[in-house]
C-alpha cells in the first residue's frame, strides 16, 4: 500500500479525532479511506445521473417551437400546477 502524509489544521485534527472517539473507526487512516471511497462513489452515482440526464433528454428529441415560446407556455402552465 502507498503511504501518504496530510497535514490540516488543529480544527480538522480535532474533528478527526471526536470521529476516532465514536469508534467506528480504529485510526485516522481508516476513517480517511473511507472519506475517500465515498466521495469516490458519491462521484461515480453523479457521473451515472449525468449520463442518463443526457441520454433521457438525447432521446426526446426536439421541439420547433421558439425557445421564448417554451418557456412562456411553462410559465403559464406553473399556476394550474399549483392549484
């Protein structure tokens, strides 16, 4: 395993440290790997998301319409959405 040395601030230090006091975790390194690996994750559902959001809008296709025209038809429908 690589090793690697992070200084941080008092603050941080003590935040570290009250979450090492709660024991769920044994040392600041396992409590960092686990910061890492979920914002590893958290990046990978966002990059997902993205891509759907993507091909979801890809795949309605296009309008005609004038893009001021859209919006004042979405504008207009807002009250009836909200009763």
């Amino acid at each position: 395993m690589m090793q690697l040395n992070i200084s941080m601030p008092p603050a941080l230090k003590e935040w570290v440290d009250s979450r090492l006091a709660q024991g769920r975790y044994t040392d600041a390194a396992e409590y960092l790997r686990d910061l890492v690996r979920r914002d590893k994750d958290g990046a990978e559902d966002d990059q997902r998301w993205l891509k759907t959001m993507i091909e979801e809008g890809l795949a309605s296709g296009t309008i005609d319409a004038e893009p001021e025209d859209v919006i004042e038809e979405i504008i207009a429908e807002f009250p009836a959405r909200n009763g």
